[in-house]
C-alpha cells in the first residue's frame, strides 16, 4: 500500500490540459509549470487515499463540478502570481 495525495495527481492532469489551451510559454516551461503546481497545492485540502477503495472515491469526488471550479480558480491566481514574480 501507498499514501498519496490525490490531489496532486488530479492538479497536474488540469494543469496539463489546461496549459496547452494557453500557449506554448506555459506549457514548455517546467518551472513556471511546477511553481503554479505547487502554488495551487498549497490552497486546496489535501485528499490522501491508502487503498483502492479510497482511490476509486476521491476519482468520483472529482467528477464535482465544484471540485474543478476550485482547481481552476487557483490555477487562475497562481498563474497571475508566477507571471507577476518571474525568477
């Protein structure tokens, strides 16, 4: 068995396909990538699952539309934070 937080698997799927609708300078720039990732991690509740069973429940609270709104509402604001704060 494994301890994982899901949502980090759920926010790297939204930012993936999400970056690819914007353009290019996102999408390719692993850093930009990884600090709007983790920017966005640290705003949501964590969603740690253990068994398959847990796994399979967390998959169906994605599916929430609200669950998404809260996602891209934080990629959003990330996104403004990075593109203010360039390394």
């Amino acid at each position: 068995m494994e301890l994982k937080n899901y949502m980090e698997v759920v926010v790297k799927e939204v930012v993936d396909l999400e970056l690819k609708k914007i353009d290019a300078k996102w999408e390719n720039d692993e850093r930009r990538k990884l600090d709007v990732m983790a920017l966005i991690l640290n705003r949501l509740p964590a969603r740690y699952v253990v068994t398959g069973k847990g796994w399979i429940m967390t998959k169906i609270k994605e599916t929430e539309s609200q669950f998404q709104a809260d996602i891209l509402r934080e990629m959003i604001r990330a996104m403004k934070i990075v593109e203010d704060n360039p390394r």
